[in-house]
C-alpha cells in the first residue's frame, strides 16, 4: 500500500472512490465539486493506492491551530485490514510537520462503527455542540 498526496491524474479514480464509498452524501458534498473546492484552498488530499488503484482518501485541513478530517474513505473490501488506519496515520504525519498540534473530525452521531474506528485510533467523544449552515 502507497500513501501520497493527490495528483490531479488522480481525478476520475478520487471521484469514482468518493462515489463508491458515499452513495447517498448530500448534492453538497458531490466529489468533483469538493474536490475543485478543496483544491482551491490547499493540496491536503492524501490516497492510499494498491497496485495502481485507489483504494483509500483523506481530505485533510489545518487553520494554523487545528487540523481537521474530512471525507476518510476506503473501499468496502479494503476496510478491516489496517488501510484506514494507516492512511488516518499519514495524514496525521504530514499535519504535524505542519506544526498541527490537534486534530478533530465530525462524523454523524448514528455512525457507531465508524465512531468505534476513531476510538480505536486515539480519538475521544468532545463535549461540543457542532453547528452548520448551508450557503446557497
């Protein structure tokens, strides 16, 4: 398994990933739209690649205070074997060098498996009340 940053050869692939790994997201968070929109901000899309696929990714922020997580995906036949793990790892490797000293990451109260995955990787349930709004 490889961890590197995305290239922009790396587009179809990223979206069909995205896709396959989140079927029903919101028309928001549509991946060739998030992916241009990200990549208008920084670089921080990170993948895990096996044999020429991609078979992981992670969309990583950092503010200059505190990092963020955004749309950690592997492929269903890649999970339970340390990819996201791994690929959690890299990212978080590479928000250190840039001086990132915390990490957080949201995801949605009813997704108790992936809740349990975060747990088994150092993350703990904060007393927060996480708000948003859509911009139209």
């Amino acid at each position: 398994m490889k961890f590197r940053k995305y290239q922009q050869a790396d587009r179809d692939k990223l979206i069909e990933l995205l896709t396959a790994v989140f079927p029903n997201d919101s028309a928001h968070n549509e991946p060739s739209r998030v992916i241009s929109a990200k990549l208008k901000v920084d670089d921080l899309i990170f993948v895990a690649e096996l044999d020429g696929r991609l078979v992981g990714c992670c969309m990583a922020g950092y503010d200059g205070i505190r990092g963020w997580l955004y749309s950690v995906s592997v492929l269903q036949v890649y999970r339970g074997g340390g990819t996201g793990s791994e690929l959690v790892s890299h990212v978080i490797s590479a928000l250190k060098e840039l001086g990132c000293v915390k990490v957080n990451l949201q995801i949605r109260a009813t997704n108790t498996q992936v809740a349990k995955f975060y747990a088994s990787l150092g993350f703990e349930v904060e007393d927060r009340l996480s708000m948003g709004a859509l911009l139209q």
